[in-house]
C-alpha cells in the first residue's frame, strides 16, 4: 500500500547560515557598537539565544535575525519565542528561541482529525513525532497532501517516506 511521512522538521544548516549572518551584521551595525548585543544558536538544545542591554535591543535583534533566516529560505514557523525575558546580570536581558522539530500531540491530533473528515479513503496513524498516511492509490495520497497544504497553511509541513 502507498504511504508517507507527514513531518515537521527544520533546516538546521540554514538555520545555522541566518544566525551567523545575524551575528556579523550585528557585529558591524554602528548601533550595536559597545553593546552587548549578541545572536547564537545552541545546537544541541536547539533554540537561539539573543543578549543584548534593554528589551528595545532585543526587539532590533530579532527584527535582523528574522530578515536574515528569511533571506535563507526558514519558515519562522518553527521559532517558538519564549514569552519570559530573562534578566541577566546589570541591565543585559536575553530572549530564548526554540527551535520546533517533530510534530506535537495536539497537531498530530488535529492533522488526524482533517484527514479523516476530509472522506478521502487513506487511514492516519500518529507514529511518534511523524503521521503516517496510507491509502489504497497514490492519487488519494496527493489529494490528502494537497488537502493538508490548504488547511494547514500556517504550519510549515512537510512530506517525506513517500513509498509507492
């Protein structure tokens, strides 16, 4: 029987390409000369960590790296912006941002949940951080990858696995 993966996974590489280019153009931007204003991914726990000296920095920060992960091509779908500022020592503050990779329970529900009331004849089963959609024909599979494009255009899916 055909199937796919439906998958949310990032581009870690061009994640990577925009935090550095954030961190050089905030390394040469006269604005951010004696500050403390910093950009770098951890890549391990996946997420971004933005330093500067007030919320207002933080806020020029994070308009240069969003331009620069545009630039690369990243849906910024997949940064989760902590809603707490941490304070750090004196008057630095730092923003934290996650990185989402794998698809939530909730989602997965929810992409479940569409399939099945879409009456296409392909079953959906939650597979760890993946769903796994089989149907009888591929004809079927692409109307149900089209379908999850149009209803689910706000977050940034997608296809792999795809077995005929």
């Amino acid at each position: 029987m055909p199937s796919f993966d439906t998958v949310l996974e990032p581009d870690m590489v061009k994640i990577k390409n925009g935090v550095d280019n954030s961190a050089k153009e905030i390394g040469t931007r006269f604005d951010f000369k004696g500050t403390s204003a910093q950009v770098e991914l951890k890549d391990k726990e996946k997420e971004i960590l933005a330093t500067g000296d007030s919320e207002f920095q933080l806020e020029q920060i994070e308009a240069v790296l969003y331009g620069k992960l545009v630039k690369q091509d990243v849906v910024i779908n997949f940064l989760d912006k902590k809603d707490k500022i941490d304070k750090l020592g004196g008057d630095k503050v730092r923003q934290v941002y996650k990185i989402k990779n794998g698809i939530e329970a909730e989602l997965a529900k929810k992409i479940v949940g569409t399939i099945k009331n879409s009456k296409l004849k392909v079953q959906a089963s939650i597979q760890g951080d993946s769903v796994r959609v089989t149907g009888k024909n591929r004809d079927d599979l692409q109307q149900t990858i089209a379908l999850l494009k149009k209803e689910l255009s706000d977050v940034p899916l997608s296809y792999n696995n795809f077995r005929d």
